[in-house]
C-alpha cells in the first residue's frame, strides 16, 4: 500500500503532465517574463499571433469577417467608412466608400452599388433618380 506522501507525489506528477506547469509555477512564470514584445505565453511556449489577430484565453483569435483588430479591440466601421492605420475613417462630405478607396461622382451621375454610374443619353440625375431632359 503506497504511502500518504507517495500518493501526494503521484498527484503532483500527474497535475504536471496533464496541466504543463511546474509545481509551484516558477519556470512557468520566468519563461513568461522571457517572451519578447507582442509575444504572449500560451502556458508552453512563447508565440506572436498573426497581423490582425488578437490574445485572448491563452490563444490567438481572429476578429468577426468584416472587422478589424483595432489593437485593443475588434472593430466595425459604419457604413461609408474605411480602415486605416488602426482606425475607422469617414470619406469626406459627398464622397462615398467603393471598397478600396472614396469617390466623388461627377457631375449628373449617381452612386449605386458602389460605383459612380451615368444616366442614360438624354436622362439626368434628380438627387433620387433618372429624369428626362
């Protein structure tokens, strides 16, 4: 019959395989310390997650699709907006959001999924639709 201190050894040696830390945590912890800048310790090792991921629960995660890692948290920009250096910015007044960068139609054309488009020949653009001359 095994002892009470060998059972207690038993139970901290398998504590130790099953969870990955050292009794008492004190390699843990200083490998920890050791992780460079904009690296976390996932409890075995240090590791950087991907651009525009983020640390979360001792893992890398990746924000909703169409949000981005704002650096301290996942972000939507609104409607006519875009990203940029870590942030959602407006296009300016009259200027709409194409996908990839903002554009002013001219003059007697419309916007419309999410590109300029021209009125017919002898059609002009009334603020809500195609008129004719």
């Amino acid at each position: 019959m095994a002892s009470k201190s060998q059972l207690m050894l038993l139970a901290m040696v398998v504590t130790v395989l099953l969870v990955g830390v050292d009794v008492g945590g004190i390699a843990s912890a200083a490998a920890q310390q050791k992780c460079k800048s904009g690296w976390n310790w996932d409890g075995h090792k240090c590791i950087q997650c991907p651009k525009g991921w983020y640390w979360y629960s001792n893992d890398c995660h990746r924000c909703l699709s169409g949000w981005k890692w704002s650096g301290s948290k996942c972000v939507s920009c609104p409607s006519n907006w875009y990203w940029y250096n870590n942030k959602c910015h407006q296009c300016p007044s009259g200027w709409k959001w194409s996908g990839s960068k903002c554009v002013s139609c001219p003059s007697d054309w419309y916007w419309y999924n999410n590109d300029c488009h021209r009125c017919p020949y002898g059609w002009k653009w009334s603020k809500a639709h195609c008129t004719k001359n």
